[in-house]
C-alpha cells in the first residue's frame, strides 16, 4: 500500500488558494521537479518537513539564518519585543539602535532607512540615484537579481549595449527602455556603456558576490571598473549586498574588496529571519529622501520592533570573535569537501565559498558569468538534488541559486554531508 506523503497533500492544497501553491516560485520545486517539501520546523542546521524527516539545511531561509535556526537569543528576543506590541505606525528606540549598529559596521553608510524587503531597499535605491543625479539610465548586469520592480525584470538585448527586454509579463517595455545590462565581470562592456551614456547613466547596480545565478564572485578589477567609470561620469556606484551583506565578512562584500559603493542595499540577515532590509549611503545623498527631500519612499511596516529585535540580537551575535573565521571555514571545508568526493567519484563538479556562502557546480571550474552557469549540466544536478534530499540534505532547488551554512553546522554535520554526497555521486557515475 503507497503512503501518500504530507507533502503532496499540502502541495495539492495549497495550488487551490495560492498560485503554483507556493508564495514565492523557486519553493515550487519547477526547476528541479518533484513535490516541494513543506517545513514544520527548525532548528540549528535542521529543519523537518511535513512528514517530519529531518533534513541538514543548506537555504537557511536564503540567507538570513546565519546563527543557525530558532537562535534562543533571537527567540527570546522576538518574543520580549512582541509582549510589547507587534506595530506601532511611530518611530522607535529599535529603529535608531539598528540604523546606529549597521552604519557603524559599514563605513560607506553614514544614513540608512529600514524597509521591510530587499526588493524595497534595491527599488529605493534605483528611485534615489535617479532622484539625485537627475538621469535615468541604469546598468545592471545579466544574472544579477536585484528583487522584482519593474526596472529590474530585465534580460540582455539582442545585441552589445542595446538596452533590455521585461523578463516577466506585466512589465512594460517602457519601464527597461532606459535599463541597459551587460555580462557580468566584463570590464571592456562596462567601459563601451560608458562612452556611448556616460552623461545618461544615473547608476551602477552590481552584486558584489552574486548569489542569484548560483555562487559567482566579482573579479576586483571588474568592481574597481564600475567605481572608477562611476566616479569620472558622475554616476552612482549601488552594491546590492542583500543576500551578501554580512553574509560574506562583517562589512559585507564592499569590506571584502576594499571598494566603496555610493549606495548600499541589504537584507535578510540584518533581520535575522523577520522582515527587514535597508539602504544608504552618504548623508548628503540621503538628503535627497523624503521628509527632508523630493525623492519619495514608505512603509507602514518599515522598522518593525519585533523584527528589529530578531535583527539586532543578530547583528550582536554575528560580532563574537572569530565568528566569520569559524563560518568561512565551515563553507570551505564543505565546498573542498564536496569537490573531492566528486573527483574520487569521476563526476565533474567542483564547488566554491565565500564567507558563509557557497556555490555548486556541474562543471570543470566556477562560472564567470550568467553563460557559463548557464553552459552547466542542469539535469545532473537535478539527479544530485533529488538523490541528496532523499538522503536527509536539502541544497537549494535549483540550479542557479547559492547555498548558506550557519554557525551551528558543525564540522560533524559537514561530514555527514560529504558522506552522503560520496554516496551520491557513485550512482551518479554508474
């Protein structure tokens, strides 16, 4: 007699009320197949679905379980924060502590405002650069995803520096007709967009260490190009450190490289798994945000205390010595890892960290750019996904997406990883 799984029960559920069944689509599993797993719970470097199979977690909700899941100092935190109302419409305490904390932590950001997603924080940037300078060309690179405003869903047109396509229906062409993307990590593209409208181009926007076209670093020289071109065009340098920010170093990406952005999104760890995001820069550039200048931006939830409180207890965590030394090694360890017991295995693949972050790849070395990720084989690793989940290791369900450990994914719980991938890649290659 076949059991019927929790997991189809609720995804069939859920597909009746909710698009796709899920509420954000890379969860639907469509990329990898099968049926998604829904998670009841978590802790540490665990979470277990609705059969309650226990699964080493590699998403850590995208980024920002960076502590590990269900911290108690968190918990404790959010649940003192809530006892004392949930939301207040009206400045708080909370909101000045973090905005103090993160410009203290990043150099670059003299002011911040909160928002609740990183797709806000990107959106308010863009509308502020565009504020500031008075231009409204932008450039953003193939690959990059900077959260889903219109100016944003943008793929490369047909040809070198013609401007993008909308990526998602909805989007009218009107909106990209002034967004103009390039292949990432290409100094000499970067350079010809500036000589065609360099006196048209409001901003620069770039991950620093992409994570959305799986794990691809900048090269240096690429990330110096875009501030050198920005600073002699008058334009704007936007890191998007959203998923990297203080994912990667204590400083985020902008400290790893020693390159200062004008402006600066993040996200998801600075809110410690509630929603909160942020972006800033000088104050002179901030000057230009309403109440104190034209460039309007809000939200009724931004700053909320008891996402706040989860963001903040975070933040002072994250700050114990040795804590990225100890995450960097663990993702290390677990990339060198995973690449060895490929190689001993015969199947190619190699993998790659930075920080807390990491990258798999069916393919001889780490991609450069959105083609090479793209030149990858998408079927082996949807054969690596499924046979890894089956094993009790949930990696993200797509090929294109970076992967993230926490200070509670102990060396044991690498091993156990390795182990499991050993296995794996046997079949594979059989």
């Amino acid at each position: 007699m076949t059991t019927i799984s929790n997991n189809d029960t609720l995804f069939a559920r859920a597909q009746n009320t909710t698009p796709g069944g899920v509420n954000s689509p890379v969860r639907a599993f469509r990329s990898v197949g099968g049926t998604p797993r829904f998670i009841s719970r978590a802790e540490g470097p665990y979470f277990w679905d609705a059969d309650d199979k226990r699964y080493i977690d590699y998403i850590g909700s995208w980024g920002p379980a960076i502590v590990g899941h269900a911290h108690p100092e968190v918990v404790q935190a959010v649940q003192a924060a809530a006892a004392r109302g949930l939301s207040f419409g009206a400045p708080t305490l909370g909101e000045v502590e973090m905005a103090e904390e993160i410009c203290r932590l990043v150099p670059s950001l003299e002011q911040v405002r909160l928002v609740s997603s990183g797709t806000e924080a990107t959106m308010s940037a863009l509308r502020l650069a565009r504020g500031a300078t008075g231009r409204d060309k932008i450039v953003k690179f193939e690959g990059c995803y900077h959260g889903h405003a219109d100016s944003l869903l943008v793929k490369a047109g047909s040809g070198l520096l013609t401007f993008g396509n909308p990526t998602s229906a909805g989007v009218p062409e009107d909106f990209v007709k002034h967004t103009l993307v390039l292949d990432y990590n290409d100094v000499a593209q970067l350079e010809e967009a500036f000589a065609n409208f360099g006196d048209e181009i409001a901003c620069v926007i770039v991950e620093p260490v992409a994570g959305n076209m799986n794990l691809i670093k900048a090269d240096p020289a690429f990330l110096q190009a875009a501030r050198d071109l920005c600073t002699a065009n008058g334009a704007l340098l936007i890191f998007d450190e959203v998923m990297c920010g203080f994912r990667v170093a204590l400083g985020g990406a902008q400290a790893l490289y020693g390159i200062t952005p004008d402006l600066t999104a993040l996200g998801k760890v600075i809110g410690g798994g509630l929603p909160v995001a942020a972006f800033g820069g000088s104050a002179q550039l901030m000057s230009h945000m309403a109440p104190l200048g034209a460039v309007y931006q809000a939200g009724t939830l931004s700053g909320n205390p008891v996402a706040v409180a989860a963001g903040m207890t975070t933040l002072r965590l994250i700050q114990e010595p040795g804590f990225y030394e100890r995450l960097g090694a663990t993702a290390q360890r677990l990339a060198q890892g995973l690449t060895a017991a490929a190689r001993d295995a015969g199947v190619q693949f190699c993998a790659d960290a930075v920080g807390g972050m990491f990258g798999l790849y069916f393919s001889a070395t780490p991609p450069h750019n959105y083609a090479e990720m793209m030149a990858g084989d998408r079927e082996r690793f949807n054969a690596f996904f499924h046979a890894m989940l089956d094993e009790g290791v949930y990696f993200a369900p797509a090929a294109f997406e970076a992967g993230f450990v926490s200070a509670q994914h102990t060396d044991a719980v690498i091993d156990e990883t390795i182990a499991a991938a050993g296995r794996v890649f046997k079949k594979l290659a059989a």
